[in-house]
C-alpha cells in the first residue's frame, strides 16, 4: 500500500513553477512515496544513417511566446531569438517495443519499478485499483498505483499488449537519459525540442498553425470533452495514441502537441538570458526539475492549455506518469 501523498511543493506560480501544478504530478526527491507561420529556414532532410530521425538544419528562430493564451509565470515568453547548429532529432516519441528492446539489452530498472509505484489517471483504473488509492490534494485524478510501470501502465493485470507503437509512458528523465545514451543519442535541449516541434513555421501556437481544429480535422491526441469527467475520445483515443498518429508537422514530426509530454535536456527556469541571438542555449547547469515539453492526451484547455509549441512545465527527474514520455536528439 502507497502511504498518502504529502503536501505539494509551496511557491508562487506566477513568480516560479511549482511541479505538479499544471497536470504532471511530482515525486519528490529522494522520496519513495507520492506528493505531491512561414518556413523559417530550408526544409531538412533524412538521414539514413539514423533511421526514424530527421537531420534539422538549424539557424534561427523566435522561441517561447507572448500569446495572449499562455502562461507568463511558466516563462514561456518572452519571445527571443535563438541560434542553433544543425541537429538530429527523432521523428516519433520512443515506443513501448524500442523500450522493451533497452530493457532486454541492459537489464534497466526505471524509476517507477525501483520506487514500486506510479501515477495513473483514476479513469483508466478499475474500482477496485481507484478506491484507497492515494491522490495528490491538487490533483486528485492521479492515483499513485504499486506495480504500475512502463510494462504495467495501468498497475496490477495490464501490460501493453497491442500498444507496442504507443509512446512508452511511466519513464522519469532518469530512464529517459539512460536509453538515449544506449542508443548512442541525447535528449534534446528545449530549445532544438521547440524548434522541431514548430516544423518551420514562425510564431504559430500549434505545429500546423493557429487554430486547433483546422477545417474540423483534429490534428492531435487532447482530452475532448469535460475535463476531467468526460472524455469523448472524438480524436480516436481515450488514452495514448500510436507515435505516428495524425499528420506530421512541417519537419516531419509526429505528435509534438498531446498525446505525452516530453523530457527535455534541461534543468527548469523561467529566466532567459538578455544576449540575443542566443546561441544552442542548454538552461541552468542546475536545478531541482526537468523540462518537459508538449502536453499529452490530459490536457485540455478547460485546465491544462499546455498543447501549444511554445508551453512549457517541469518535474523532478524521478517523477512518472502514465502521460509522460520522450523522444531523442544527436548532434551532428
């Protein structure tokens, strides 16, 4: 049984992030239980000495926003420009089959396993898991779970049979960190991370633009509906989705809005430098919480309007979720 969760983390949220306050909940450090557009530059090319990733040519591009629909206190602006080489980034999240073959190749316990728990939506639980279970005051539609992981996303009699093109979720940056570097990659800065995600378009709140629902077509994996009673699934999936669901962006990405949020490389602020044009700019040397980028299948914008290319949030490294993954970056 997972003891109940402690108090959040206490802080100003419009002066500096507090992890766990938009839809990511936080395990604390060292703890074992829960608390809580044009194109702007030439279109790239593939590499096939790097298969499932897209060579970005790089340059510059204005990063973060002053949208009038984000979030000023997450430091998403303001809006500067960066300078960044050309780099190698993954055109899909790491599915569950990449990560199943990392685990059978080096014997990797992630973090949730090592912990014995994890958060999972209350909605995809059945009764018997939901009730007792301990929930975050401020989010209480995450149950800390014993026995949920990366191959147990659910807890106790799932697996992910059928979801081997699925995003692998329950992964803490740690874990995160551990496969890229078998894999002879990196996680991306925040800054290559947004650059990709834009797929060459200037300034657009989404990686196909400004609207959400172009013509009515859904373009990513949101929560439709109620949040968090009611979930539609009128995109096609009450969960996660495959990692090449719906239309890529310019770039060739897939899913860089919804569907999981993402670890970035680096350490959490939400001041940016005054040098402009900053050039491969990597975040603080250190901090207590992780980037992560994209929002996921939770967010709706009811609460969590954390979908769009310029949004941002943080958690500690050893945190995971049923909704939070990750895709890799190789410099070149």
């Amino acid at each position: 049984m997972i003891p109940g969760p402690p108090a959040q983390a206490q802080g100003d949220e419009t002066a500096e992030h507090v992890p766990g306050a938009c839809c990511t909940p936080a395990r604390s450090p060292g703890r074992s239980t829960p608390p809580l557009g044009l194109l702007s530059s030439p279109p790239p090319h593939h590499d096939s000495s790097a298969v499932g990733m897209v060579r970005l040519p790089g340059g510059e591009f204005l990063m973060g926003t002053d949208d009038a629909e984000g979030f000023p206190g997450d430091g998403e602006g303001p809006v500067r420009a960066v300078r960044l080489k050309p780099f190698l980034i993954d055109t899909c999240a790491v599915t569950n089959d990449a990560f199943a073959r990392f685990v059978a190749d080096t014997g990797h316990v992630t973090e949730a396993e090592r912990f014995g728990w994890s958060y999972v939506f209350a909605g995809f639980l059945p009764a018997a898991l939901r009730r007792g279970a301990p929930r975050p005051e401020r989010t209480p539609w995450w149950c800390g779970v014993s026995g949920a992981a990366w191959n147990r996303p659910e807890g106790p009699g799932s697996d992910v049979a059928g979801r081997g093109d699925h995003p692998v979720v329950h992964v803490a940056w740690n874990d995160a960190a551990a496969y890229a570097a078998w894999a002879g990659k990196r996680l991306p800065t925040e800054a290559e991370w947004e650059y990709a995600a834009r797929g060459g378009l200037e300034q657009k709140r989404y990686p196909w633009g400004d609207e959400l629902e172009p013509d009515g077509t859904y373009r990513c994996n949101i929560w439709r509906g109620t949040f968090p009673a009611k979930n539609t699934a009128a995109d096609g999936f009450r969960g996660t989705a495959p990692v090449d669901a719906f239309e890529p962006n310019g770039y060739g990405l897939y899913n860089t809005s919804g569907n999981v949020w993402e670890w970035c490389a680096d350490w959490w602020t939400t001041g940016h430098p005054a040098q402009r044009p900053l050039d491969d700019p990597a975040g603080p040397t250190t901090g207590t919480v992780k980037v992560i980028r994209g929002g996921s299948h939770l967010c709706h914008r009811s609460y969590c309007n954390r979908y769009r290319v310029a949004a941002r949030t943080a958690n500690t490294p050893d945190s995971t979720s049923g909704h939070a993954g990750f895709r890799c970056a190789r410099s070149v």
